[in-house]
C-alpha cells in the first residue's frame, strides 16, 4: 500500500521525525540516501520517500511492503498523523492505530 502527506516542514525534519516515531514501533533504520530511508521490522518494509513540492510543502510519501491492510499500514497511518499532530497542535490524533 503507498500513502503520501504534504508536510509544512523541511524534508530533513521528517525523516528526523518518521526515524524516531517508527524506531519507537520496532521498525530499524536500514542505510538510506538523501530524501529516501527504508525501515524494516519484524512485520514488513517502510519506504519512506521525502521531495520538496513547489517549494511550499514537502510531499511523504509511505510504502508498505504488504499488498492489503496490515498491521504494517496501521503504522505508517500512525505516523503520517502523528507528524500532522506535530505540524498543527490543534490536531487530534485519533483512531486505534
């Protein structure tokens, strides 16, 4: 499954983010370059790909390495909002995910 998000902040920030939120849910980071990291744990892959978008948004762009809603994509749902949360304080993250 792929989602993407567009972030108000720098693509360095987000994947300084997406390493802490997801080395938190078990995922490691394998060796990455420039806007791409790859995390890996015992459920599956993440591709993580970060690119600046008419120079006003940063475009996230998920993954998964599963073909359906998994366990994998709950995760990378979590994670785009959390960065939401982050970005817009006022955000509530919600849902069991």
């Amino acid at each position: 499954m792929q989602y993407f998000y567009r972030a108000h902040c720098t693509p360095e920030e987000v994947l300084l983010f997406s390493t802490r939120c997801l080395g938190a849910r078990g995922c490691a980071a394998a060796p990455g370059s420039g806007d791409h990291a790859r995390y890996t744990g015992s459920r599956g892959t993440i591709d993580l790909n970060v690119e600046t978008e008419g120079g006003h948004y940063t475009r996230v762009t998920l993954a998964t390495s599963d073909v359906g809603e998994s366990e994998l994509d709950k995760v990378a749902k979590r994670l785009l909002s959390e960065l939401h949360g982050v970005e817009e304080p006022s955000h509530k993250v919600r849902g069991g995910y």
